[in-house]
C-alpha cells in the first residue's frame, strides 16, 4: 500500500470515529477533505522527524567515521549545525530537502509525498540547498 493510500485509510478510519461531532446540514466533502489533509500533514511531519533521528543515528554510528574521540565530537558539532540549519528553513524547502538528502527518497518519490510536480520538487531542492550552503558558510561549518 503507497503513503496516499494509508494516509486515506487513517483519515477515514479517524473521520468514522469522529462521525459524531460531523454538522448536520453541512457539506461532508469539505469536513473528509480537511481530516485528510491534516493526516498528510501529520505523516509528513513524523517523516521528518524520523529522519532527522536517523541521521544523527547515522552520523554518530558510522562504522567509517571519526577515528579518534576529537573527531567524532567535531562529526556530532557539525551534523548537529547542520540538523540545526535544515529545520531554519522555509517549510517548501525543509520538506524537500529532508525527503531528498535525509530520508533518501527521489525525486518522483518526493513529489508523489508532497503532492506536488517533480519541477518542483526540483527548484524548491535547488532554493534549500543555496541557503543551506549559505547558512553554514555563515557559521563557518565546512562541506
């Protein structure tokens, strides 16, 4: 089953419960819609929270990394500026950046998720990753 179809089937399990407190006399296309959007919001932010938790896993567990206890201290400093500097940009490119470079998901992958064309997905990546680079230039974290 694709991330869409398990967003809908939460949505709608959530909206069945919550069939209650539904208005009646109102328009029950808009109130399903509204539970389905805000689960796709809900799994893209558990997305990017699971993938920062990764990296840092990743960053820290390296079998091929820092050698000496120095070093690994600078590895964690820099993975965690860099952590810091991904979650200070603009949601569009925090988005796209952390499903491209952190979960490791294409760029089909990465549209399909967002709901958005692979062009975008394209030159909002492309946004992020400019002030991703000048945000740690800033800080005088080296790439």
């Amino acid at each position: 089953m694709s991330d869409a179809e398990e967003v809908v089937q939460d949505a709608f399990v959530k909206a069945w419960h919550a069939l209650d407190r539904f208005q009646p006399g109102m328009a029950f296309r808009p109130w399903i819609l509204a539970i389905v959007a805000n689960e796709a919001r809900n799994r893209r932010r558990a997305v990017g929270r699971r993938a920062a938790v990764t990296l840092r896993a990743r960053a820290i567990a390296t079998p091929t990394g820092p050698t000496t206890p120095e070093d690994a201290a600078v590895t964690r400093a820099d993975v965690e500026q860099v952590l810091t500097a991904v979650g200070r940009l603009p949601e569009r490119e925090r988005l796209v950046v952390a499903y491209r470079h952190l979960v490791g998901l294409s760029e089909h992958e990465t549209a399909t998720a967002l709901g958005i064309r692979p062009g975008t997905v394209k030159s909002r990546l492309s946004r992020g990753l400019a002030r991703l680079r000048d945000d740690l230039d800033a800080q005088g974290v080296t790439s």
